[in-house]
C-alpha cells in the first residue's frame, strides 16, 4: 500500500475542519515567547534539555491561539493540566472552549487550535525501528500490517496517529488507551470512535491531527492549502512576522 503522506509547508497557518494548524522547523525558530509568570514557574521546573523544545512549542502554540481569538500574544497563557495537558488563558481568563495542542521532535514543532478536543503529533521517520519494537504494546496485528511492518513512513504515521488521538482523549500511549483506538485507514486516515484525522510529511517527520469532536467542515472537504467553499476552513495564511517562521534563506 502507498503511504507517502502529501508535505505540508512550514511556517504557515493551516486550516483543516475547524482546527488551526502550524508546524515549523526549530531551526528557523527565533525569539522566545512572552511568558507569564505561571509560565516562567513551569519552564524553570523543567530539565535544561527539556526547556528549549518546551519555549518552542509555547511560541507556536501562543501565537496561534492569538490568531485563533483575535488577542495579544501577551495575554495569551497555555499552561498544563494536572493531567500534563496544555489549556488556554488570555487575560488571566481559562477558555474551556478553546484546545490546544504541541509536539515537538528534535527537528520540528506543531501546535494545533480546535474549538473541540485536538491532538497533534510529530513522529521521526528514524523512529520506525523503536516503534516497530513497541508495535505489540500499541497497534492490532491488523495495523501493523496497515502501517506496514517495514514501511518507515507508515509506522511513523500510525505511531502519530495513536499519539494525538490520546492526546485528544487527553490519555497517554502508555497503558491501555492506544489500543482501544482503532487505526482502520492510513491514507488517507480513518480512525474508529467518530474521530477525524488527517496526516502529512513534514521534513524527516510525519504529522498527524486528530480532532475528537470536530465542528466539522459543512463543505465535507479537506482544505488545507486551499479556500475552503463553505467559508469554514480558510486557506493558507502565513504566520505574524514577529515569530519569524520559515523565513531564514536557506541554501
């Protein structure tokens, strides 16, 4: 089966069925995010090696959600849940309404924004020999066998898929929860459960999003990369100049 997944362009703002979404390569990230002091106390709890993919996903996450409800970047906060996962405030007020999502890999970062439950997640096709070591504990035979078991693109992609799907349910992959979710498509993805998933090629990495409860697209389309003709999911927009995303010459 093909599981080479269409690329999706750094450093932009995409639109898919309600959800906001952008993935940036860390090497063209620069600056650092406002941070509120509740941020600044749980950046200073992390390990120094965790600190600066944490900034990173907190620049594109915060950035984001501005965009996302039209407010400063400095009234924005994004802090964990006593579960680890991230919930929104802008001017001290918590927005239950507003979700938000980050994953990082040693090359690249994604943030997601859904009026629903979201998950994203980044996944290295390099990983697929440790996934494929671990497949038992994550995926149905059936899966596997989907992913194909010597396909790095389509065990890094089901392996994505797992993550922001429990990411959404605001689980782990760890335990039980990743194989009560059902992988019955991968190109392009299908999940059980109602959910609504969508995976691309990012550089070295495979990305996925997976919307829980999604608003839904009235179109029924896909349209990232181009007007959505419902007037639902926008197009393409690039990020605000201050975060400078994907802008750097590259030779």
């Amino acid at each position: 089966m093909d599981t080479v997944f269409r690329p999706i362009a750094p450093g932009r703002i995409h639109r898919w069925t309600g959800a906001g979404l952008v993935v940036a390569r860390r090497a063209d990230l620069r600056g650092v995010p406002h941070l509120s002091a509740a941020e600044q106390g749980v950046v200073r709890a992390l390990p120094a090696w965790r600190q600066a993919e944490w900034l990173a996903g907190r620049l594109l996450a915060k950035r984001l959600v501005g965009v996302a409800v039209g407010a400063p970047v400095e009234e924005v906060e994004v802090l964990p849940r006593e579960d680890g996962s991230p919930r929104v405030l802008v001017g001290g007020r918590a927005l239950p309404s507003v979700h938000v999502s980050v994953s990082h890999t040693a090359g690249h970062v994604a943030a997601a924004v859904a009026p629903g439950p979201v998950g994203v997640d980044l996944c290295e096709t390099a990983s697929a020999a440790v996934v494929r070591r671990v497949a038992h504990r994550v995926f149905s035979a059936a899966e596997v066998a989907l992913a194909g078991p010597d396909r790095a693109d389509g065990l890094a992609g089901a392996w994505a898929l797992k993550e922001a799907a429990v990411k959404a349910d605001r689980s782990t992959v760890f335990g039980a929860a990743p194989r009560r979710i059902r992988i019955l498509g991968l190109r392009p993805p299908v999940l059980g459960g109602g959910r609504r998933a969508m995976v691309w090629r990012a550089g070295d990495a495979v990305l996925a999003l997976v919307l829980a409860r999604p608003a839904g697209c009235p179109a029924g389309r896909h349209c990232v990369g181009a007007p959505c003709p419902a007037g639902s999911c926008l197009s393409v927009e690039p990020l605000p100049e201050e975060v400078a995303v994907g802008q750097r010459q590259r030779n």
